[in-house]
C-alpha cells in the first residue's frame, strides 16, 4: 500500500502538529500546516545548505529548507505526495517506475555537481559509521548525494516517483555510487526470497539495464557498476551489523530480518552480477 502524506487540511488549525510516522529511526518528525519539522542534529546545518543550492540550481523534488522554528525544530516545506510502504505494492514494480526515479536521480545529480560543501560539513551516518568526510564507497567523489533511495524515501505522484525526502545520510558520492544505491532499493538487489511479490520473479538484469539507459550512464560507468553493487552490498551487512549494535532500532530491524537478509543478497549478486554485468555493458538500442 501507499501512504499518503499529502491529506488535505483544509478547515484545520494551519499550526496543529501532526505525527509522521515512519521507519522510527528518526523520531519526533511532525507536519505543521505545509511544513515538517524535526530535531536539529549535527549535519542539519550541512544538510540545509545543499538543500538550498539544489532549489537554487533548479531542482523542485526535494524540501526547501526554512530555518529553525521557536523549539529549536529544523524546518523544511512539506513534500505532497504518496510514499510507498514495505512491502511494496504491485503498482511500484513497474518499469515506468523505474525509469521516473532514473530521471529524478539524474535530476538532482545534475544540480548538485559543482556544489562545494562548506569547510566544515558534518554528514550523517548510521550508529557507529564515520560522520566526517567523502562516501567510503568507491573513487574520488564526484558531487554531493542523496545516498538513500529507500522506498520511504521516494514520493510519488500520479503513480511515479516525483520527489526525494530524508536527506540525512547525503555526502559526498560518485554518480554510479548513487546508482547501485537506488538500484538496490527499487530493482531490488535481492534473493527473490526476499522481495516483496510482485518483485519477486522480475528479471534483475533486464530492470537494472533499464534504469541505467534511462539515468543516460556512460560506457566507463556501466562498467564500474557491478563491482561497485558488491562492494555496497557487502557494505551494507557489515554497516548493519554495527548500527545493530550500537542502536536499538537498527537492532530491531536485524532481528525481524536484515540478519538473514544481508548474507543471501551477498550471495545473489556474486552468482548473478556476471549476468548484469553483460546487460548493462552498453545502451539498449
């Protein structure tokens, strides 16, 4: 199912808080008229800078950044639109999808790349990851991400992806860094016993090509692609095993399922990268 998060208010008090309730990692985040507010934290001045250059460069699917409210609450404009909920419905497995996010990506990309972080940035990470400094994933970075393109993450409109929330874990990245992100997320790079059914028997290779045609990635970058998946999804286990440890909601999410979840996507990428690999090798034609 999706959730809707763009209800209409009309007739309600504009500065009556409305809980926004989503995976729990980042309690107290609520709607205030069209606002949201949340907790300041150390990157949330960081974040807000490359939120506003992004509006400034031209890209509308990402909240605006405004202030700090009189609790000491970030503030950002409220994003309209349906975010999907786990597991996902049929209507996100298409490949329309897909393609919609691959632009969206590129999008904000695009108007991220020249952006220079001020000198003292602070980035988010999950409990016990480093909050200092450029993506640990893969070359020099390239531009400022989003580096989370999880479903909750994406808001649709009219059944396609539209907008991107929660920038809490942008920092500096690479382009294909960002893409085997949201590849993960949305093909997914998963064993099938792990995805939600209408995703389950999808051709992996078919919908990761599909997404990097419709991104516009170049020859060089298709082929970084599949060792930059494994190295992120071996990446992923070991980052969740130690947020796991450090917070109980990640140690939560490693009971109800990342436990046996990480080590079987570890295991299908390396027997199905080969084939990936060869799908994604040049632009369909």
């Amino acid at each position: 199912m999706f959730r809707t998060d763009g209800a209409d208010h009309c007739g309600e008090d504009p500065q009556r808080e409305e809980p926004l309730v989503g995976d729990g990692v980042t309690p107290g985040i609520v709607r205030v008229g069209e606002t949201v507010r949340r907790p300041v934290r150390p990157f949330t001045a960081t974040v807000h800078a490359y939120l506003a250059h992004l509006r400034a460069a031209g890209f509308t699917g990402a909240p605006v950044p405004l202030g700090v409210d009189g609790q000491g609450r970030e503030v950002l404009s409220f994003v309209p639109g349906e975010v999907p909920r786990e597991p996902l419905p049929a209507q996100a497995a298409g490949e329309e999808v897909l393609v919609a996010l691959a632009r969206l990506v590129r999008g904000l990309h695009d108007a991220a790349q020249g952006w220079r972080p001020p000198a003292d940035a602070v980035w988010g990470s999950l409990p016990g990851a480093d909050p200092v400094g450029p993506d640990p994933g893969e070359g020099e970075p390239e531009l400022v991400g989003h580096r989370d393109y999880c479903p909750g993450n994406v808001v649709f409109r009219g059944g396609l992806p539209a907008a991107l929330i929660d920038f809490d874990l942008a920092r500096p990245t690479t382009r294909v860094r960002e893409v085997a992100n949201a590849l993960y997320w949305w093909v997914p790079l998963l064993d099938p016993l792990d995805r939600s059914v209408p995703f389950a028997g999808l051709d992996a290779a078919r919908r990761v090509a599909v997404f990097a045609d419709a991104y516009g990635l170049d020859a060089s970058s298709r082929a970084r692609l599949v060792p930059t998946i494994v190295g992120m999804v071996g990446r992923f286990h070991r980052g969740a095993r130690a947020a796991a440890e450090r917070d109980p909601v990640f140690a939560r999410l490693w009971e109800e399922g990342v436990r046996e979840r990480m080590p079987r996507a570890e295991a299908w990428i390396a027997r199905e990268g080969p084939a990936i690999a060869a799908r994604v090798a040049a632009p369909s034609r």
